[in-house]
C-alpha cells in the first residue's frame, strides 16, 4: 500500500513539472465533475483558493464585479474554496455555493474544495505556487491567454491593483505591449509573406512628422542572402560563433529579417523608431517574435566583404542602413526584465 502511495505521488510530481501550462491539468467542479482547464484557453484567468469565514471573504464582491465588468473582455475567475487556513471553509462545495451565491451573488465558477499545501496539494496548485507556499485564503493568481503565470498576489493586495493588471491583459492591444520581449531563439521557419506584409504595413502607419516618412524599410525574405551574409560573419567572427552553440546566423538565427533605413545626412531616427515600434507589436500580436539589431548593422556597414548585402538591398545613395529587426516564430518564452516605475512622475 505504502509503494502505491509513493507510486501516486511520483506520477504527480511528474505531472505538476512536466506541466507548460495551465491547460495541462484536470479538476473537478462543484458537481464532481471533471473539468479540462484547456476548456479555458484564450481567457485570462484569476485562479482563486477562498474561504467562507474569513476576514477576506467580503473579496467575493470585488471579484464579482471585476468579473461582471471583464467577462465579456475574456476574463474568467476560478474558485477553488480550501479548508487548510483556520479551517475557515467548513461544509461540502454545495453549502458554500449556496453560501456565496445568497451572500455575494457569484456567477463565475467555483470548484470543488481542494488542498493547496502539503503533500495533498492539488497538482494544478503545486504549479501555480512553484514552491512558495501559499500563506491564508484569497491568494490570487493571474494567468495569460496561454496559459502563463504573470503574478501572484497575496489577500493584502489592493484589487484596484490587480484590476490594473486584468486590464492590460484583456485588452488585446495592451497585452501584446505588456508579452512582447526580445527573442533570441526562432523555429526554423520562415515567416509568411502575407504576415510579413502585414506586419510592414502596421509600421508604414506610425505617425511620422508632417507625413515626411523619412524612412526606406527593406525586407529579406531570400534565405540565401542571409546565409551568404552570414558565412563572412563566422570567417571574421570566429571565436563568437564557437560560443554559441546554437549558432544559425548572424541575426540571432531568425529566418526572415526588416531592415529599416534613414536619411544618411542625419535625421528620421525618431520617425523610423515609431515605425520599427509599430512593427514589432504587430508582429507580436500575429504570434511572431523580433529582437532589434545594431550589432549586424555594424558589421555589415564596416565589413567590405558584407558589401554585396547592402547593394542586393538597393538602398537610395541618399539613405543609409539604420537598423535591423529580427523576426520569426519564437523558440522561447524569456521572462520580462523589471522596470523601474520610480522614473515616472505624474504632474497632477
């Protein structure tokens, strides 16, 4: 019996870290139902463990009316009630439904009771908390449209906060500003020309002053330029090519690449960084991934041997190379580097 436990217990742990997403785990509802949480996929996700006797438990009537408020923007809440803090969630799933329901008129969907902590703890919980445990009832837990733990709060965060955070998620043009990040893996695939055009024409639509467009974009589409390219990049770079192991070409290995070019006596550069901005959120939001460049556009500029890619791009005498976007289908999923919000200020 005890090597069966054991047995049980490995197979989760095998679950829970082999896991890649949210939708990879099962739970049951307040009927006892099984439930898929891939039957979730493309909604944002507050994944809530509560309690009916506690001193959070007013939170029921925030989250409600976040979720009246964002439910038809692609928000859900999921309401796992957990026992395990002061035994604040007494009677069956059935007895806090109508509890909840009487009290705080819920309609986002609650679950059966689970544990959070321990060697109980339900798997989809041991993933969420990646070994923090969780403290008291109402942690919360926000989840992208793919699946992704963005943020844990603790029942002492403000709502107004998390509401912040739920609003750049719903938000389709919002959250591809806040899940965009420099990729330096890409399948070996190359991107789709008619993506491609849509992806130039968003950046053609920047705002550009007094409409002067100072700016010539060229698109590389020819895997053979970039290979070509590429070969005089390892024969003077040697060393740099060795140490990385993944090593394709010398644009952070993307199949295709957006070289963006500006007036070479000067001037453009703010127009061309509003086009290239335009661009990489558009690209973003099509599934694809960019990395901007400077490093090939130096090489490429002060290497003779690089000359025959500038000329098979035709750039106008009076333009010159400024820099390159990177663009593919993402190999990876970095995490965000943290910004400083203390340089912001706001005049009131």
């Amino acid at each position: 019996m005890q090597r069966m436990i054991f047995s049980l217990m490995a197979m989760v742990c095998v679950l829970t870290l082999s896991a890649q997403n949210v939708y990879d785990f099962k739970v049951k509802d307040d009927v006892g139902q099984e439930v898929s949480l891939s039957d979730f996929k493309g909604k944002v996700l507050l994944i809530v463990n509560t309690a009916t006797r506690c001193g959070f438990t007013p939170q029921y009537k925030e989250l409600e009316a976040l979720y009246e408020k964002y439910r038809s923007e692609g928000l859900e809440i999921l309401d796992f009630p957990c026992n395990q803090f002061g035994q604040q969630a007494p009677g069956t799933i059935q007895e806090i439904h109508q509890f909840c329901s009487a009290n705080f008129d819920i309609q986002f969907p609650q679950f059966d009771k689970i544990e959070v902590n321990g060697a109980n703890a339900h798997p989809l919980y041991t993933w969420l908390k990646a070994g923090n445990d969780i403290k008291w009832n109402f942690t919360k837990f926000l989840v992208s449209r793919d699946g992704r733990v963005l943020k844990r709060y603790e029942p002492t965060d403000k709502m107004t906060d998390i509401e912040a955070d739920i609003c750049l998620e719903v938000n389709p043009v919002l959250s591809s500003i806040m899940a965009r990040r420099s990729i330096r893996k890409y399948l070996d695939k190359p991107v789709e020309h008619e993506k491609l055009e849509a992806v130039v024409k968003c950046g053609i639509n920047a705002p550009s002053g007094m409409n002067r467009q100072p700016w010539i974009i060229r698109v590389v589409e020819n895997q053979k330029l970039i290979a070509d390219v590429t070969e005089v990049f390892k024969t003077k770079n040697p060393d740099m090519v060795k140490r990385d192991k993944d090593f394709k070409n010398m644009f952070r290995n993307a199949p295709n690449i957006i070289c963006i070019c500006t007036p070479a006596r000067g001037g453009g550069e703010l127009d061309a960084g509003l086009l290239g901005e335009n661009m990489m959120l558009a690209a973003q939001s099509l599934g694809l991934g960019t990395c901007c460049l400077g490093g090939p556009v130096r090489f490429i500029k002060t290497e003779p041997e690089a000359k025959f890619f500038l000329d098979s791009l035709e750039i106008p005498e009076d333009y010159q190379l400024n820099y390159i976007i990177a663009i593919g289908y993402p190999d990876e999923q970095p995490e965000a580097k943290p910004r400083d919000a203390g340089k912001v200020k706001y005049i009131k």
